[in-house]
C-alpha cells in the first residue's frame, strides 16, 4: 500500500531471522516458489515482520516479494472506514478480495511466471489503482495481513498472538488509523474472526516476539 508507515524495530527483526532460518532449507528445497503467509490483528507487526523476513531471505540468497492484504481491499482506506460507520457489519473478510489474493499467491507461485500485475492502494489520494511486480529471479512470495493465514495457496503460516490490548502502543506509533471508540469496536469485531487462525499457524510469534514452532512438519 502506497504510503504505508513502517515501523521496523529489533524484534521484528529478531522473529524474521527465526522463521529465515527455518524456511531457508525449504525454499531452496521447492520447485515452485514458496508461498509465506504472516497474519495477525491490526497493530501487531505483520507488515515490519513480512518485510524483515523478505529482506533477510532475500540476503540468504532467496529474493523475495511481499502481498499485502492492505492492496486488496474492495475499497480504498477512507472509503472503507465510511463504509465501516455506516455498517459496523461491513469489518470482516468480505472487505477484502482474499480469493483474488489467493489466485495471485497461486500464480506467483508458478516459476515461469515473470511478472502479476496487481492492485494497489494509494492513501494520500483514497483510490486504487495497480502495479506490475516483477518476479524474475523471485524464490518466495510473502502474503501479508489479517486474514492471510485462511489463504489456501501459501505453504507456511505464521501467526503473530498478539491481541489489539497489546498493540496500543505499536498502532499509537504507526499513527495509521484514528483510535477512539469505534476503532476499538472494529478492532474487537477482528479480534472475535481471526483469534481461530492461531490453529492454522505452523509458527506462533509470541507475545515476546519469541518464535515457536507448533506444525509437526516443521519442527
């Protein structure tokens, strides 16, 4: 999303370079490129964390490029928030075209595909427009945002168990959306759909940003 504020800290960093570990054998390992899913609620670092890791696997020698959920909304920010006071019914995945993300991860995935041209969302100026992200000599695609660990298409899902109470601070920092009372009601309308994504998860960034490997197929 174009005008995005990232708040990158040692943390983040510190859980990306847990996961780069972990994921560097099989990326190396996948004939197609390997699909990466980060998810959480809002606040809790899945975009510093998503960059961090595409950053450190691109360092290992695997380039690596990041889909945000943010870019796939139905409607651009302001005019979502509206839609959102209008209808506090509208939060949820039905803001977002998660399958059109998923048929992108799906064909990103593809090593003979050397480009997807895809959405883009502009802040400043409330619209959507798209982009064209170039795959070549890509290994991994990390899709990034509430709901993406509920993607069928990604290999690897990490969870950050983080609820909006202990991201105050970090949405406070961000300085992205308004906090007051309706930001919370929203917040707890996202909190009440995705806490069951922690089940999904093959790794669960804790509260700590300690990483903890819950698949068995990953351990």
């Amino acid at each position: 999303m174009l005008g995005d504020k990232l708040v990158i800290k040692e943390h983040h960093t510190r859980a990306a370079g847990k996961i780069t570990e972990i994921l560097t054998p099989r990326v190396e390992a996948s004939v197609e490129r390997y699909a990466v899913a980060v998810g959480g609620e809002s606040g809790c670092g899945k975009s510093e964390t998503a960059h961090e890791l595409a950053r450190l696997l691109g360092e290992a020698g695997f380039p690596a490029v990041v889909l945000a959920q943010d870019d796939y909304f139905v409607y651009p920010p302001r005019t979502n928030h509206e839609k959102r006071l209008e209808d506090v019914n509208w939060v949820g995945p039905g803001e977002v075209k998660l399958g059109l993300l998923d048929d992108h991860i799906a064909l990103a995935k593809d090593p003979n595909v050397s480009e997807l041209v895809k959405p883009l969302s502009i802040i400043e100026e409330d619209r959507l427009d798209e982009e064209t992200v170039d795959l070549t000599g890509v290994r991994a695609i990390i899709g990034e945002g509430t709901y993406t660990n509920s993607l069928q298409n990604v290999d690897f899902r990490v969870f950050i168990d983080r609820t909006y109470h202990d991201t105050l601070d970090a949405r406070e920092e961000r300085a992205r959306d308004e906090l007051d009372e309706f930001s919370d009601q929203v917040l707890a309308i996202e909190h009440g759909i995705i806490k069951v994504h922690r089940t999904l998860a093959d790794i669960i960034i804790k509260k700590d940003y300690s990483v903890e490997v819950v698949s068995d197929a990953f351990k």
